[in-house]
C-alpha cells in the first residue's frame, strides 16, 4: 500500500431520526485482557505536525486518534454512533438541529475540565481566518452555529440541508480552548498535543519515535463497554520510511504491527520465525478503502488537455505492475473513489497500457518529435516545449512502479523524472503546487462519501485537499446536488455520475484498488478478532 495521505474525515452518514439518547454501546473484544505493555507502530513517516486544527496528513491522525476524542465515536463492528465526550443527543423533529448533552468527568489531560465552551471554540476555529483549516471546511459549512445552552449543552444548528450534517457533528474533534485560543501561539503547537483520549503525549523526540502513555484518568476507563479498549500501557511509534527496514523490524519485535504490501505478504514474510514470533493476516472487511493515484498539476499548461492526460494513462501498465508487484491482489482503479463503494460506478472501465493508443492522442494533442531528437515537443505560449516532466512521491516502495511508468513513456518520447522526497518537503510542494506530477494516496475516509473535499472547485484553493486544481463546473453542480440528497438511494446515481465524470476527465492517473487488508504482528500482540466488520480494530488488541 502507498501509505502517504490521509486528508479525507473518517465519518459516515447517520440516518435522521428523533431521539433522546445514544445508543446503547455494542461490548467488543475481550474484557478480560490485560492492562500494561508497549505498543510499538510505525507511522512510515514523521508527521509535518500534530497540531490537530492544522495538520493534514496521515501520520499526524494516527496520533491524534489516541489522544483527541469527538463528541460521539463509531462503533467497529456496527459504525453506529456511540457516546464519547457527549453522553447523549437529541435531534430536533425537523433533524436541522442536534443537541448533545457533554457526560461528567471529562477532563483534558493538563487536568482541566472539558467544558461547553470547548466544544463551541472547536467549531468557531474551523471557520477563523486565523488559523489554516481549508480541509475541513466543506464538511461543516452546512453547520449555521454552535450555541451554548447550559453548563452540560451544546445546540449546533444547520443552515442548509446536508446529508453529513448530523454525523460531522457528532464526530466534531473537541479541542481545549484554553490551549488553542491565542491562534498565534496556538498555530505554532507542533510538538503538542493535549486532548481527552485514553492516552497522553508523553514524549516527541523529534526525527526518531512519539512515545504515548495510557491516561488513567481517562473518562472510559470505568464504563464496562469501553473496558477492553485501550489495553496497552505506552504507545511507541517509529517514523520508519524504508518498506525493508520496517519489516525486518517487525520481524525482530521491534515493531508489533506493520501493514504488509502483498509482494511482502507473499515472499517475505515467510520463514521459521512466521507463525510462530510474528504472524501474517489477510483478511477482508467492509472499511472504506484508500487508494493510489499520481495527481497531475493542472495549473500547468502541458496537463490541461484531457487527452495528453488520458495518454500518460495509457502509459502506465497497471496490469503488469499488479502481477508483478501486488501478487494478483488488486484491480486496476478506475475513479476517484474505491471500487469497493456504493457510489463507485461499475460502468467505468480502466485505462488499458496502449503505448499507440497514446501516441496517437498525443499526436492529436499537437505533440511530435519535430527535431527528431527522441522527445516529443510542441509550442506552448510561442515557445518550443521539450515533454519532460518530473513525479515525485515520499514512499521508497513506489519508485518501482515510477521506474516502470518511466521507461515505457520513454518509449513514447516522454521525459519523466522520478524523485523520492522527505515527507515534509513532499507536503511542502504540494501546499505551493511546484510539481508536476504527485504519486500518493488518499486515505481511507468515508463510507458515505463526500468528495467535494478534493473534486469541487470550491476546494482548489491555498492548503485545500484539491492540491491539481481540478475545476468541472459539471461535478461541481453534481457534488452539491448530492450533498442536499437526504435518500442515500437518490444520491448513489448522483455521485456516480460525478465519478464517470472525473474518470473521463483524468485528473489523475488512478492506479489500484487493493482487495484485501494484509498486516503482521509479533506473537505476543494479542487481538479478539483479525478484523471487525468495519476496521481491524487495534484499540482491542493487548499484550502477554
């Protein structure tokens, strides 16, 4: 897996209905497990930040998943809401407001209480000019205001029909006031985290490991249902960038969950010490799943003919590329979204490899060999332009695939140059939109999706998620149609239209859609289940 982006919210739409209380937590995994351990993980990269208003990757929300809670959390095995920070909800008969009523005891971990103001300042900062939050903001603009009304509860109050509303409410990241109020120091936080979670930050070594330690204080700590989660005593995690080094790692315990790509799975995780000090899972479930892509940079001239687009597509032999690297195990992608999703449209077709098939667009595009010298040229704003064009990426383990990419397109007369950066650097070209071509991944994200995050033009702004500058005035009704559509239903031909329309316009080259979730872990790592039904569910796993 390409293991780079994870912009996209874990939330799901919550159907509209009238009630008084959550409901009632579904008990998971083993109550009976042992409390205390370590943990060791490995985050691939070290995050830019894990500041939790202004981060943006990965990295930094596998981090703040351990220690920054919501206002109501999802079950593993039934995706429902369940109560966290707030204890109860009641939704107006209208559904266009959603009162949540905080639980007792909550406190953050510098030892202050929660409080009202807490979750209304974690609201109002999405918004504030002050701090960088593009990312998030197509989610709650359909969010009019946050009200106190008591010492316990909140009222947000929606403006617009929106089909999230209810869910990104719910699953609001509540943010201590106190520490992120004076935005100029608050955007600075780096290297600080201080949330409600079942785990504190308790050292960063910078370049080297975050280590986490368990909150006895933590509010869940108490409740039955919640009383087989969160079993280790530290969390370590590693910023191991190298696929090898990462593995070897697990191998010897010092790392005890890894995510295995299928070459791994398949030909090196073999031996005398599998199944015995380390073991290896394949295993399915119905999670949304991420999935890779290079993004084209659309501001630039050569990438704003579709057809050029296609072409490069054509150039990439995914096929062979998934025999060869991902042992047969995933399928060639064919939309901005996974296969695997309701709104995926069944009626797209991949990109086939057709070196011709692409000579001949590019042909069509005004691209030729005019000097004979091998790379194909063309006038651009009256200047004769060679196609040489750079890609880069972050991960060691996709510059295989870019080398493949590279000598075929070779062959065409095209120019790549394939580059692998430190992940800081990686971000900060794609926050400036100096590059050309971006080989990544998004994030798993949601299984009722909204992708106006990265499609809509509205996103294609300073830090937003639609970093190429796609801008399709077609997709861009389409997504806000499917955003009013409370009948998930209704809204399926929407968003599947909207994927047939980006599919053909190419903005990326969509490369795999993974079938299966690999991961070892060493032996002494324990675990009820190799997945739920929705998520393979660490927070339930313990140590002997």
């Amino acid at each position: 897996m390409l293991k780079t982006f994870g912009f996209v919210l874990s939330f799901t739409f919550f159907a509209f209905s009238v009630s008084v209380q959550a409901a009632a937590p579904v008990v998971l995994g083993n109550s009976k497990a042992p409390k205390g351990g370590t943990l060791i993980l490995n985050l691939s990269s070290e995050p830019t930040t894990i500041n939790p208003i202004t981060s943006t990757d990965l990295p930094a929300q596998q981090v703040q998943s351990f220690i920054v809670e919501s206002l109501m959390d999802r079950n593993a095995d039934t995706y429902e809401f369940e109560p966290a920070i707030a204890e109860s909800y009641k939704i107006s008969d209208d559904g266009k407001v959603f009162t949540f009523k905080l639980r007792d005891g909550v406190t953050w971990h510098d030892g202050k209480p929660v409080t009202v103001e807490d979750v209304k300042f974690s609201f109002d900062v999405i918004f504030s000019d002050k701090y960088t939050t593009a990312h998030m903001r197509p989610y709650y603009e359909g969010i009019e205001k946050v009200e106190i009304v008591d010492a316990k509860t909140v009222k947000f109050t929606t403006k617009d029909k929106y089909f999230k509303n209810f869910e990104v409410a719910a699953g609001l990241s509540v943010w201590p006031k106190h520490i992120y109020e004076d935005a100029e120091k608050g955007k600075n936080l780096n290297r600080e985290l201080i949330g409600t979670g079942p785990y504190k930050l308790e050292k960063y070594e910078k370049g080297k490991r975050i280590v986490l330690k368990r909150n006895e204080k933590w509010w869940g700590a108490s409740l039955p249902a919640l009383k087989s989660q969160h079993n280790f005593g530290e969390i370590v995690m590693r910023f191991v960038t190298e696929n090898n080094v990462a593995f070897e790692m697990l191998k010897k315990g010092d790392i005890d969950y890894e995510e295995l790509t299928p070459e791994y799975y398949t030909e090196k995780a073999v031996g005398p010490e599998w199944g015995k000090k380390v073991l290896k899972v394949k295993t399915v479930n119905k999670g949304p799943k991420p999935y890779g892509f290079i993004g084209w940079n659309l501001t630039r001239p050569i990438f704003q003919d579709k057809k050029v687009r296609i072409a490069l597509t054509h150039l990439v032999n995914r096929r062979l590329m998934i025999q060869k690297f991902r042992y047969g195990m995933a399928d060639p992608a064919t939309g901005p979204w996974h296969l695997a999703s309701d709104y995926a449209s069944k009626k797209v077709k991949p990109i086939e490899f057709d070196p011709k098939k692409a000579l001949a667009l590019l042909k069509e595009a005004g691209w030729e060999d005019t000097d004979k010298d091998g790379v194909l040229d063309k006038v651009i704003d009256g200047k004769k332009t060679r196609f040489e064009i750079s890609v880069y990426t972050a991960n060691p383990d996709a510059l295989k695939y870019l080398t493949v990419f590279k000598e075929d397109a070779k062959q065409a007369g095209i120019v790549i140059d394939t580059k692998q950066l430190e992940w800081n650097s990686f971000v900060k070209l794609l926050d400036e939109r100096k590059f050309d071509g971006m080989m990544l991944s998004w994030g798993a994200g949601s299984v009722d999706l909204d992708p106006k995050q990265i499609w809509h033009s509205a996103s294609a702004v300073e830090k937003g998620s639609n970093f190429i500058g796609y801008k399709n005035p077609e997709v861009d009704k389409l997504i806000d149609e499917a955003r009013v559509t409370m009948d998930k239903k209704k809204r399926i031909p929407i968003l599947q239209k909207v994927y047939e329309v980006i599919a053909a316009d190419a903005p990326y080259t969509f490369l795999f859609n993974d079938k299966n979730t690999l991961y070892g872990h060493t032996a002494k790592t324990k675990k009820p289940v190799d997945t739920f039904k929705y998520a393979v569910g660490t927070a339930y796993w313990w140590t002997e």
